[in-house]
C-alpha cells in the first residue's frame, strides 16, 4: 500500500527584528516578481487586471515619446525611500543622470520627477493613502493616480505643495488629460479602453 507523500508547506522568510530594510528586496531567494517594501513589510503583486495592464503600457509609451532628452520613463521599477521603504511605483519618470548601470535595481526617490500608480482593488489603500503620503515625504513633486471607472481611466493629478509637503489635487482627468507639468503632456485617456468597447456607444 503506497503512502502520499505530504505535502510540503509554504516557507515564508521570517522578517528579522525590526523588519525587512530596502537591501532585503535585493537578497532575500524567491521573491516574487514587483515584491515591494512598505514600511519594513514585504508586499506581493496580486495577479494584474487587463485594465491595469493596458494603462501601464499606455502611459509608459505616451510619455516616454513626450518626456524631453534629459528625463527617463521607466515602468515598474524600485524607489528608495528610506531604510524600510522600498515601493515600485507602475511608472516612474526619473533624471537620465541617475540611470548609471543596466544591472541596477532601484532609483533613488529624489530622482524621480513623478510617480504614477494604477489602481487595483487590492492596492486602493495603499495608492489612494499610504504611497501618496511617503512620496510626498520624499519630495517626489508630482503623483498621477489612475483609476478604473466602469471601463474608463481617470487620472487624479497631484503636485507637491512646498510649504506643507503634502500633495494638492491640480486636476482630475476622463477622456483627456491636459498638463503642463512635469512636461507638457497631452493624451487621448480612452485609448486605454478595449477597442472594443470603445467602439460601443453604450
């Protein structure tokens, strides 16, 4: 009579004393992919929507066609806080000085000129309250915030306000987004949309 083997549980990393710290992300064996550190805590990726997937290319593309030579668009890539915080904003747009090695695996958060975070039902609290407030702590000048409503994008613009170092909402965009800062950007937001369903009038 065979035995089943047992199945073997899941070995997760114990968090040392104090928690994990931004060096952690790049040495700790089986991580998985766009893993981030918020406040010495590691958080995994959910599986991404469609939306989520097609404004990230979106946005990634427009702006790296739009942003001037001395400025980089990267998607999906680490920040440095501080110490214990380490996110991964969608896209970043970042100073060209700063990109120094292909084999690199973070910027520095005062490099980036803006950060953009397209939500998903799993990531609404920390894009709508906990990464706004550390990048605003960082200085990160400007935050876009892309939602999903009912198929379509919204984008929630915000730019640092120096005398609180909070963010101040500068506009909230639906089908077009118009702005001057960081670099003049003009986009066509129902892009994003399926073709399909931008080619429903319903």
């Amino acid at each position: 009579m065979s035995i089943e083997p047992e199945a073997s549980e899941p070995r997760w990393a114990v968090p040392p004393e104090g928690g994990w710290t931004a060096d952690d992300l790049d040495t700790l064996p089986n991580l998985p992919p766009h893993t981030e550190l918020i406040d010495g805590s590691l958080v995994f990726v959910s599986p991404q929507t469609l939306f989520h997937t097609r404004a990230v290319d979106f946005l990634n593309w427009q702006l790296q066609s739009l942003a001037p030579p001395e400025l980089e668009v990267v998607r999906e890539f680490t920040i440095d806080i501080d110490r214990y915080n380490r996110p991964e904003p969608d896209v970043i747009v970042i100073g060209g000085d700063v990109i120094q090695d292909p084999n690199q695996t973070r910027f520095p958060a005062e490099s980036v000129r803006l950060a953009i975070e397209v939500v998903s039902p799993e990531s609404r609290s920390r894009d709508r309250e906990t990464k706004p407030v550390k990048y605003a702590r960082a200085r990160i000048p400007h935050y876009w915030r892309v939602e999903n409503h009912d198929g379509r994008a919204v984008v929630y613009v915000f730019e640092l306000e120096p005398a609180t170092g909070a963010y101040t909402s500068t506009g909230i965009f639906h089908d077009r987004m118009k702005v001057s800062v960081p670099f003049p950007v003009d986009l066509d937001l129902t892009g994003i949309t399926p073709r399909r369903r931008a080619a429903d009038p319903q």
